[in-house]
C-alpha cells in the first residue's frame, strides 16, 4: 500500500487522532464531520490526547472556524477529560 493511498475510517461517532499526523488533522476533522453529519451523528468524541495540549488546540481552532460545529468543550471525566473533545454538529439542512 502507497502512503499515498486514502485510508479509510469508518464513520462513527467518535474519532481518534493518534494515527495521524498533525498536518493532516484540519482535512481530516472536515472529512469527518460532514460524513457524520451526512449520517445524521450530531455528537462526537475527537480523542487528541492530552499530551502537551498542541494537537488540541490545533483540533479546538479547526472547530472555532468550522460551519458546521453547533458547539464543542473538552470531555467529561468518563470520555477522556482533557485529553478528548465533544462536539455538537448542527442538524444537516
């Protein structure tokens, strides 16, 4: 397989960043988003991490200026605290 090559995630509701390079994270975050809007899944988990906070706020940039986010805050407890982010999408229309 070609690094070049697409990888394919499937699409559900939530998404882990660790496999993928920082470069690729705001294309990437795009991508997702509008398949889970498609798809009617208007809450996800994006796991950045919590490491020393620079892939989160690369994730937390990307979803200030993004069109479809409704809303966004760091995870409870439970869903990975500091280290994962939940994400509302608006309704698709």
């Amino acid at each position: 397989m070609d690094n070049d090559d697409p990888v394919r995630i499937p699409i559900e509701d939530s998404l882990d960043l660790h496999t993928f390079l920082p470069k690729e994270v705001p294309s990437l975050l795009q991508d997702y988003l509008e398949e889970c809007q498609a798809k009617n899944i208007l809450q996800v988990r994006i796991i950045h991490g919590k490491g020393t906070g620079i892939l989160r706020k690369r994730v937390h940039n990307f979803l200030r200026s993004c069109p479809l986010v409704h809303s966004f805050s760091l995870a409870p407890e439970e869903a990975g605290s500091w280290g994962a982010t939940i994400v509302s999408l608006k309704k698709r229309q």
